[in-house]
C-alpha cells in the first residue's frame, strides 16, 4: 500500500508564490516603467473641461447690437494661416456682431490701426491689412471665410465676422478699443460661450 501526499501543500506553495511575484510585480514595475520611459505616447490630447473659463470681450454701446472679440485659433491652424500675412507669427482673435434690433443694419469700419488696450503692446490689427499680395489663393478663400475683411455690414437678425490679429497672447488683456467702441474683458464657462456662439441672445449677452 503506498503513502498519499498531502494535496493542500503544494497547492499552498502555489497561491504563496503568486502573491510574492504579484508583489513584486505591483511594487517595482512601475517605477522601472518610470526610469526607462512612458513608452508609447497618446495621440488623443486631453479635451478641456465644458466648465474651463475662457476669456472674451464684450462691447455693450451700441444697442441692439452685440459685439465680442475671443481668441481663437490652434498653434497649428495660426503657423498655416501665417504663411499668409505680413509680419508674425500671430495669435488670432474673432470679433462677431450680432445684429438683433438695428434696424436698417449695423456698419462698421475696422480701423486699420486697429484695437489698442491699456496694457499698452501692439494692437489688435484687422488681418486683412496685413494679407501678402503673392499669398496662396486657397489660403486667401480661407482667410476670408474667417473674417479677413476691413468692413462689416450686417443686417437686422444676422451676425458677421471679422479676423484679428496680435503679435503678443492677448488673454490677459483688460480692454480693447477703438473710436467710440469699448471691448471690456469677462470670463465664460467654455460650454456657456458654445451655447451662446450656436445660439445668440440679446438678453444672455447683456449678463455676460
């Protein structure tokens, strides 16, 4: 008759080695991981929150009408656009009118000086001054589908836009202005100004 081993001994011996190697694993991988390098790097890049606040300028003088400069544009889309204009590089803005209760339309003249603000630097320039004469037709088409114009004349229940630019980042500018128009400085929920841009409303730019 022959001796039966004990099966919870080796089956002990077992879970006892998965601990010890899965703490080992857990401890020290990481940060070998660490000193040797991330790896792979993502090429999804992180979207900022809805409720992230953004800069704007908002002009209240002339009734009925809503004027905000944003800045706007990606380092990438700004290079692009660039090869198009004097100077640079630049950081765009986008001013938009909003045309709710003028009747007979809302004219205006950028100056082509453009926007100056307290702080001093350069001012807020139209981009359509500073378009280069041999620039590529199909940058030109898009320059001015953005707002490279030095006039806008909008009707009662439209909006119209017009591209700006500076050479310094102007998100901590106090004020814009020109002439009789006052761009004065808020901040804004990025998902309130999406809401506003997809929807404007007379009452809800008066509360920015």
């Amino acid at each position: 008759m022959r001796e039966r081993g004990d099966p919870l001994v080796p089956v002990l011996g077992i879970v006892v080695s998965i601990v010890v190697i899965g703490t080992i694993g857990f401890i020290f991988v990481p940060r070998v991981s660490a000193w040797i390098g991330g790896g792979e790097e993502s090429v999804v890049a992180p979207q900022p929150s809805p409720l992230a606040a953004v800069p704007v300028w908002v002009c209240r003088t002339e009734d009925g009408v809503a004027l905000l400069i944003e800045p706007g544009r990606d380092a990438g889309t700004a290079a692009v656009l660039d090869a198009a204009l004097e100077g640079g590089p630049w950081h765009y803005m986008q001013l938009t009118v909003c045309n709710f209760g003028r009747e007979g339309g809302f004219d205006l003249e950028l100056p082509s000086t453009g926007f100056l603000s307290p702080e001093g630097g350069e001012n807020a320039r139209p981009a359509a001054g500073l378009l280069r004469h041999d620039a590529p037709d199909h940058l030109k088409a898009v320059l001015h589908g953005l707002g490279a114009v030095t006039r806008l004349s909008v009707a009662k229940g439209h909006r119209g836009q017009a591209l700006l630019v500076v050479p310094q980042d102007p998100r901590r500018r106090s004020a814009f202005a020109a002439g009789d128009l006052r761009f004065e400085r808020r901040e804004l929920a990025r998902r309130t100004l999406a809401a506003w841009r997809q929807r404007p409303d007379w009452e809800a730019f008066k509360d920015f």
